[in-house]
C-alpha cells in the first residue's frame, strides 16, 4: 500500500516558512503584494484565484483581485498589465488561466514584467529554467519537486515519465527532474506503446486532464506517483488523473487528489511572490 505524500501537509510547511520570511519583511517596511487576474466566470478558476487570496492572507502578502468581466478586451486587458506593471506595491502579477477565447494568452504572458511573472510563464523565465539559471520556476511542477524532496525520494539516476507536454506542466517538470539527474521520458497523445514506458517508471507523473487515465496496469511496482489532474466529474466529485484505488495498491508513494498538488501549486505561488518582494528591495 502506497504511503500518500499530502499536499495539505507540505503545503502548509511551505507556507509557514513564507510567513516567517514575510514576517522579516515587514519590519522592513516591506509587505509583499499579488495581484490576480481573473476574466470571465470559470467556476473552477474562481475556486483557484478565491484559494489563492486566502493563502495571500495566511503568509501576510497583500492581494489585490481585478476581476474583469467576459466582455473584457485585449487592448484593456494589456492595460492592466501594464499599470500593475508599473506598482511599486506588487510584486507578482498573475493571470490566471484559460482566458476566454477570444483573448491572446501568449500576448498577456508576454505583457507581464518578467520580474513580477510569478507563474514563471514569460519566455524569459521559460529560457531561464531550461539553462538551470532561474528567479522562479512554475508553481506546479515545483509544487511537485518540492512534494518528492518532502518525502524524501531520490530523483537521480531514476527513470522518470511525465505523462503531458503542456507549457505550464509537462514540459517544465520534465526540465525540473532533468535537473535533478532524473532519465526523463515525456509522454503525449501520439506516443506509441504508452502502458510499456509508464510501467518503467520509477517516477510518474500525470498531467493529462482525464479521469483514472493511469490504470494499475501501467505502474510498476513501488513507484511514486504524482497525480496533477483536477477533473470534475458530473457528480462534482473532483478526482486526478490516476486510477487512485487500483494505483495505491501498487505504488510506493501516491498524491491525493483533491488535497495533493494543487494546494502545493498555491504554496509554491507564494514562496515566488515573496521572493519577487525581496529582489525588488534588492534582498539576496
Ligand atoms: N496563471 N493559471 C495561472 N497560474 C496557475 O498556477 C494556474 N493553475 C492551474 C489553472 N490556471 C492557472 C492553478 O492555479 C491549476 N491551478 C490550481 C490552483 C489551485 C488548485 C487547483 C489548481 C486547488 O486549490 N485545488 C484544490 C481543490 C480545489 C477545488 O475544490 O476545486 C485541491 O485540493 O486540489
């Protein structure tokens, strides 16, 4: 039976590191502040940006919520940027995605001042992680990275297999295991003979977006595997990527879902913006 690596659990220590640091700040007179970008009435976007007010609240950040109707266009949108670009009071701007569609995520990405990106979703950030030399990397596959060093597991000389090649996940959390020595496989909807590679895995993580994607049949024995899918179902009911039942039967350390990388995704955001208030005051 897999032991469950919590999210809940690492989150919370992440972020009770992040409040002491702000703690320091503030008696420097510096409190750090997030800015979040909401458009349009995406349920699941507002019960991500509402979870990341409060966790603004819990560490000590200031959070300003612009929150933009449907309607809202490009040239307006920009706009904003742009002004909170230019506030001293922010730190780390975040849009939070998808936009609707009528909106350019790469042009808003692309707008956001590189050293408030606190998503680490500019190509500079992006050309920063892949050369090893980087301010932030994305909250979620470092949400992740940060879940395996909690629970102590050896990243080097493993094979590990991500399943998804998203900018904002795959890609980035293939480049973090690299990093960390991993033998890293990516694998996506044209792979061929996917059950094969993913049974070879020492490390798995999903990132697909589709309810119990990873059967039992396609884990090896005493591996860890780390669910990022966040699917509703009809019900409401929120589960992963993985087969979970089956899965945990056969794994060595398992990730919740909901409960697992999601409130890391949250933490990792935070330890970002305060990183991004400390090199604004020119802190480290
Ligand atoms: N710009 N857009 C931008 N940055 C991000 O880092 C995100 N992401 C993803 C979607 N769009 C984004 C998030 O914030 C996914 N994501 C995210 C954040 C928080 C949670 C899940 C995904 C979260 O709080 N999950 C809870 C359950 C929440 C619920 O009840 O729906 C959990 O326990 O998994």
């Amino acid at each position: 039976m897999a032991k469950l690596i919590s999210g809940k659990e690492v989150s919370a220590r992440v972020k009770a590191e992040v409040k002491a640091e702000c703690d320091r700040l503030k008696e420097k007179g510096i409190t750090p502040g997030l800015a979040v970008i909401i458009v349009g009435n995406d349920p699941a976007s507002r019960v991500y940006v509402n979870n990341k007010k409060k966790a603004c609240a819990e560490v000590g950040f200031v959070s300003e919520e612009y929150a933009l109707p449907e309607s809202t266009t490009e040239e307006q949108l920009l706009e904003l940027v742009d002004e909170l670009n230019k506030k001293d009071t922010i730190h780390g701007i975040l849009c939070q995605l998808p936009l609707p569609s009528h909106l350019d995520e790469k042009a808003v990405i692309n707008a956001i001042s590189p050293e408030k990106d606190v998503d680490a979703f500019h190509p500079s950030n992006v050309g920063k992680i892949m050369i090893g030399d980087y301010t932030f990397l994305p909250c979620t596959p470092a949400g992740v990275m940060e879940m395996i060093h909690f629970s102590g597991i050896e990243v080097s000389g493993k094979n590990c297999v991500v399943i998804g090649r998203s900018n904002i996940v795959g890609k980035p959390m293939a480049m973090l295991l690299l990093h960390e020595n991993g033998t890293v496989t990516i694998c996506h909807s044209r792979t061929k003979n996917l059950k094969e590679i993913c049974s070879q895995a020492d490390i798995l993580v999903a990132a697909v977006g589709r309810p119990n994607f990873v059967t039992a049949d396609m884990v090896k024995d005493g591996a860890v595997v780390l669910d990022v899918g966040i699917n509703r179902l009809k019900s409401g009911k929120l589960c992963g990527d993985v087969d979970f039942e089956a899965v945990e039967k056969k794994a060595s350390y398992i990730t919740p879902v909901p409960g697992g990388v999601g409130p890391m995704t949250i933490a990792m955001l935070m330890k970002n913006t305060l990183s991004a208030a400390k090199a604004a005051n020119g802190i480290e």
